[in-house]
C-alpha cells in the first residue's frame, strides 16, 4: 500500500463526510504540476492546500473515500499524514 501505517488508521477512522489532510509524495515535482492530477485532485472533492517542492509533493485535504479511489490515477510514491512540525533548538 501507498498509505503511511498511522494515515490507514486515520482512513479506516474517518467518517465519510469529514475531510483528512494529506501530504501526497510524487516521483518528481513535475508530477504535482502536471494539469491533470490537479483536475483529478479537485474532481474528487479535494483541496490542494500547499505545493511543497523541496520534496516533491502536494499537501491535499479530501475525504478518505475519494483519497483511497484517488491514490491509483495519480501514481503517488507515498502519501503521509499532514502533521503540524516544528523544529528542535537545541
């Protein structure tokens, strides 16, 4: 599966009607650009929130039904949950 272990608890938890947010993983930025994975994207009811191109991705937020049909027609390399990071000071 292309599901990080903690986001296929959060899919197989999430209701169909609320929205998860994503961070999808692509072979190459030039993949997140292309036209048709944002019509797909947004086809499915998703929101591309951030481009994130230091490491090839998109942070997306779409319900989990859609995420699992939507996986397959975009050809991820990964996809992880959207966590909130901050950094360690040391």
């Amino acid at each position: 599966t292309r599901l990080s272990p903690k986001l296929a608890q959060e899919v197989l938890s999430a209701t169909s009607q609320e929205k998860i947010q994503v961070i999808m993983e692509f072979p190459a930025f030039r993949s997140c650009r292309s036209s048709r994975i944002r019509e797909l994207i947004l086809k499915a009811g998703g929101n591309i929130v951030y481009e994130l191109p230091l490491i090839n991705s998109l942070a997306v937020e779409l319900p989990p039904d859609d995420l699992i049909k939507l996986i397959p027609a975009v050809k991820v390399r990964m996809v992880w949950p959207d966590v909130k990071a901050s950094p360690c000071l040391d």
